[in-house]
C-alpha cells in the first residue's frame, strides 16, 4: 500500500472546497457580511473558549455574529449605553426587554399612546403568561405613581409617541419609577439617537425598530435593545432562547445606513419642522401634530428635551383624507412604515393601530382621517409643492 493519501473524490473535493485566505497585509475597509451560521474550531479547548462567550469567538449564528456585535457596538456608542442586543425586529426587542424583567405574577406600567402592535402584545400576550398589565396615560405623572404596586417592576413608554408625537417627560418618568424600584423602558423609534438619548436621562432599557431611523432606507428589519450590562445580558439571553437574534446581513445592512444617521436626522428634523410650520395655518388642514408647534401641549418640555430638532415624523388631519393621498400617490407614497430617506404616509387607523378597538382607537385621537406623515430628507421646497398642489 503506498503511503501517499489516496485522491479524494469528486463528491469529497466539491464538498471541501472554497477555503479562504485571510488577508494578512491589507483589510477591507468595509465589514464583510459573515454569512455562515457556524464556526469551525481547531480543538476542544478553542471550542470551549467560543461557547464560553468570548467576545472575537463566534459558534452558532442564532447566538451572535461579527456583523450583530459591530452594530451593537456602534448602537450602545450612539445611545450611550453599556452595552446593546440586536435581535430580528423591534417586536423581538420590546419581547425581549419585557420577558427578561417580568415574571408570572409580577406587574407592568405601560404609556395607552403605544405603537399598536406593541399595545396588542401587552394586552393580549404577557396576561396570558400571568404579568399584569396597567395602561395609564403617562402624560398624567401622578396617574403613573398611582399605578405602581409592588409587584411593579418595569415602566414602558416611547419618547415620541406612534402616531401623536405626545412627549414622554423621561427625566421625570425615570424618578418616579426609580423611586419605586420600577425600571424605566423607553421605546425611542420615532426620536432615534441623533435627538434623543433616554439614557441620559435616566431611562434603563432603551429599544427601536432598526427599520426605521437607525438604517433609514427601508431596506433593513431588525430590532435593539440598550442599556447596562446586565440588563441587556438578560434581555440577550431571552433573545437567544426565543429565537430572535438579528441575521448577518440585517445588521450590516443597518451599519451602512447608521453611519449616516446624523446628518439624515438633521434633514429629516428640518423638514418635518418646516412642514408643521406651513401646514398648521393651511385653510384644508384641520390638525398638525408635532412636538415643534408652540399648539403642541408638550412644546415647551419638547423644547429643553429635544435641542437638535424632533425627528421627521408628524400627523395631520385634513378636511379629505383619501383625495390628499390619492394626489400624493407617486411622489408621497402610502406606505405604512417610516423613517425612510423618502417620505412616505401611513393611515394608523388601518395599519399601525389596527389591533385597537375603534372606542380606544377614538379615546387615543386615532381617528379615520389621520395621516402619519414620515418626512424625508428631499428638497424641501419641492416636498411644499407637492403638499400645496394635493390640498387644493
Ligand atoms: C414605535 C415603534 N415601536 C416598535 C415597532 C415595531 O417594530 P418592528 O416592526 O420592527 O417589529 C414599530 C413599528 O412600526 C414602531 O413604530
């Protein structure tokens, strides 16, 4: 027998092949996209060194993957935060964040103006799971005190509220539920980063929807969430047991779009406020919504919270909904998501609030003929235009 190894066979060859190199002496100045959902290790003790969690050693893509870990770095730097989980959708993060606080028999706090979704998820979901759940309206700060038990253990509300751009006053919600041994929850989807940063002021876990502001193109789905440490270590291990991480290609796809974050916001921020500005004196407009407006009841705590603007989103009422759409259609689409760098209407009556009941809907200033208006980063005297030409 000779003691060459034999040939492997096709089947073999094909099989093994594309072994790559590691360039030694040049890097890629963009993150590739690490798009295999294991790791190969020489020996057990570098697997056991994996599996342990050590921070360059990757094992099972539901786990972690280079390109999560690059975005939650770059995350919890723009929230100011220890640390930050990605996870596959801002449902998985605000999932995340309430299961890794909240048990059977333990109580949550929650704004009533919360994104529908969300709302549905805490009325119909954690109930069943034995947490109880109080909705308040967390403009009232005495009517949250009051609300506290003690089994309260977490307190939820977003900083620009979906769709009303009510203004969540954190600095104060973060004393009262401190006060009582409650953790503060802050969605900041609508504001992002770039306006507002919760954990500054004193909010304790801090989530988004990655498909809106953080990546900006309507291109990525994803969710976060950021906080201390051991908070986001809890909520990571809630994400890696339900089975809601972030894939590869979401999160680099939310890094390319992240890194334009401030400037985008700057645009977004000076055209929703020139927009407001226009539309709240238009004889077709009925109502404006934004926290910029001196008619806003939040305007001067807006003011002092939010000093680099409040973001793109607004919401109107005008006299003819569905003929101001229909002469937007092409070049404001309805589309019901937002933060694009284009900008796009919803109708939260039949999409983003759907859950709700038509009572609560009403009770919550959802009506039929609101609009959410996501304003994009284009011209501003062409998105003028296009408004002044649809309120004919
Ligand atoms: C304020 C807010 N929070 C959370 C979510 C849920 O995020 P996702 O759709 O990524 O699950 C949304 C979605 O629109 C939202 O608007």
């Amino acid at each position: 027998m000779s003691d060459q190894p034999s040939r492997p066979h096709l089947t073999t060859i094909a099989a093994r092949s594309g072994e790559f190199a590691t360039p030694v002496s040049s890097a890629p100045l963009v993150e590739p996209i690490y798009q295999s959902t294991v790791y190969a290790f020489p020996d057990l003790e570098a697997l056991e060194a994996g599996v342990a969690g050590q921070p360059d050693a990757y094992f099972y893509y539901r786990n972690a993957t280079p390109n999560g870990s690059t975005l939650e770095r770059a995350i919890a730097a723009l929230e100011g935060t220890d640390a930050a989980a990605c996870a596959s959708s801002g449902m998985a993060a605000i999932s995340a964040a309430f299961l890794s606080v909240l048990g059977a028999g333990d109580h949550i706090v929650t704004d009533e103006r919360v994104y529908g979704v969300t709302y549905a998820l805490l009325r119909d979901e954690l109930p069943r799971l034995g947490i109880q759940v109080s909705f308040v309206d967390a403009l009232d700060l005495e009517a949250v005190a009051a609300a506290f038990r003690p089994t309260t253990r977490l307190l939820h509300v977003e900083s620009l509220t979906n769709p009303l751009m009510t203004v969540a006053d954190v600095p104060r919600l973060a004393e009262r539920a401190h006060a009582h041994g409650v953790l503060l929850s802050v969605d900041n989807t609508f504001a992002s980063p770039a306006v507002f940063r919760p954990a500054e002021h004193g909010a304790d876990l801090i989530t988004h929807s990655l498909s809106k502001y953080l990546s900006g193109h309507s291109t990525a789905f994803g969710g976060v969430v950021a906080g201390r440490a051991e908070l986001v270590a809890a909520a990571r291990l809630k994400l890696v047991r339900l089975g809601g991480t972030v894939s590869a290609f979401d999160a680099w796809m939310t890094m390319q779009g992240l890194k334009t974050l401030g400037l985008r916001m700057r645009a977004h921020s000076g055209n929703a406020q020139a927009i407001a500005d226009v539309l709240q004196n238009h004889p077709r407009v009925k109502r404006v919504y934004h926290p910029g407006l001196e008619s806003h009841p939040q305007f001067r705590l807006a003011d002092g919270l939010y000093p680099e603007g409040f973001g793109g989103m607004l919401s109107l009422e005008v006299e003819d909904a569905p003929t101001f759409v229909k002469r937007l259609a092409g070049r404001i689409p309805l589309a019901p998501s937002l933060a694009d760098v284009v900008s796009t209407l919803s109708h939260p009556w039949s999409t983003s609030h759907r859950a709700l009941s038509e009572a609560d809907r009403r009770r919550l200033g959802i009506t039929p003929e609101l609009l959410r208006f996501s304003v994009g980063i284009e011209d501003i005297s062409d998105l003028l235009e296009d408004l002044e030409g649809a309120l004919v």
